[in-house]
C-alpha cells in the first residue's frame, strides 16, 4: 500500500496528468504481477513511481541528473527524455526511501528496456504503454498481448517503440536494442 505522504509528493513533484498516469501504470503493474505470479507490492510500488524522475522542471534535468551523480551516455545527452529513468531510480532512493533493488530497476528501466529484462521491468514497461490512459494507434493489440504472453508483448512494443523513434529522427538507446535482440534469440531457441 503506498502511502499518502507519496502520493501528496508525487502529484506535486510531477504535476497531476503525470500523476494519475502513474497511477494507471501502478494499477496495470498490479494486473500484470497477478496474472503472472509476481509480488503485487513491488509491482505496485515500481508502477506507481515509474515517472517520478520525469520532474516538471524539464530544462533543469541535465543539472539535476549530474546532482545525482547520474553519468548520461550519448543518447541520453541527445534525448534528455530518457533520463527520467536512472534519475528515477535515485529519486525513489533519496526521496522515497525505497531499498528493493528489484523495484529500482524496473524504475530505471522502464524507458529503455534491457538485456536480461526480470520479470518486473518488463511488467512495469508494458504497463507504461498499456495504461488504461493510453490512446494510441495499436495500443488494443499491445494490451491484448500482455494478458496472453509478456515477453510477445515486450518484443511487440520495442519493435513499435524502434520504429516511432526512427520516425522521429531520434537515437535508439542501445539498451533497446539488446532487449530486443535477446527476446528475438530466445524466441528462436524455443
């Protein structure tokens, strides 16, 4: 159960549209932790924070990663949008007292995928997509996914997330690509 003073802290910190997102990723991480046998709490915990690093103070964000001592590889530099992630994941440390590392990850994660995904980040990515207040051109084939087969899903949406960033000229996160090329072997050797 996520405590009040988190949720007075968060709408603060992030504004109120990004708040209730986060509350519908909180809530699909929970629907997504039970359905595959995963601890409710920690899904709802890395949902429910998954955009805390996505601060309303956008022209900033540089200055406060380096804060955080948070090293940007060139991407990130290029797409200040994924920095929300790592910057997350010591936000929730700092600020919101949260020790679970399986939590954390999933938090840091959550923007860029990975190679060796656990069973958490991939539930707490596709929640991020699939959140009831998602509308967007394919959506309904990602939701139906992730009820049938996470890892479908997962390699589904990062083929769909690869393809929006090419469309918007912008870097892929190499972090992406490993992920993706990893369910594609695994999905191979099946």
């Amino acid at each position: 159960m996520i405590e009040q003073w988190m949720h007075e802290k968060l709408k603060k910190d992030i504004g109120e549209v990004r708040y209730n997102h986060s509350i519908g990723v909180m809530n699909t991480s929970m629907e997504l932790a039970k359905l595959y046998g995963y601890p409710e709490g920690e899904a709802e915990l890395a949902g429910f924070l998954h955009d805390c690093g996505k601060l309303k103070d956008k022209i900033n964000l540089l200055k406060i990663a380096k804060e955080f001592d948070i090293i940007l590889d060139n991407v990130m530099k290029h797409n200040p949008e994924l920095i929300h992630g790592p910057l997350g994941e010591k936000i929730a440390i700092k600020e919101y007292k949260v020790t679970n590392k399986n939590v954390l990850n999933a938090i840091r994660y959550h923007t860029t995928g990975r190679e060796n995904m656990s069973l958490l980040e991939k539930i707490v990515y596709v929640a991020d997509i699939i959140e009831p207040g998602r509308k967007f051109e394919g959506v309904d084939t990602i939701r139906q996914l992730a009820y049938e087969d996470i890892d479908k899903c997962l390699l589904y949406a990062l083929d769909r997330t690869i393809v929006f960033v090419i469309s918007k000229g912008k870097l892929i996160h190499l972090d992406t690509i490993k992920a993706r090329n990893q369910l594609i072997i695994l999905k191979d050797l099946e």
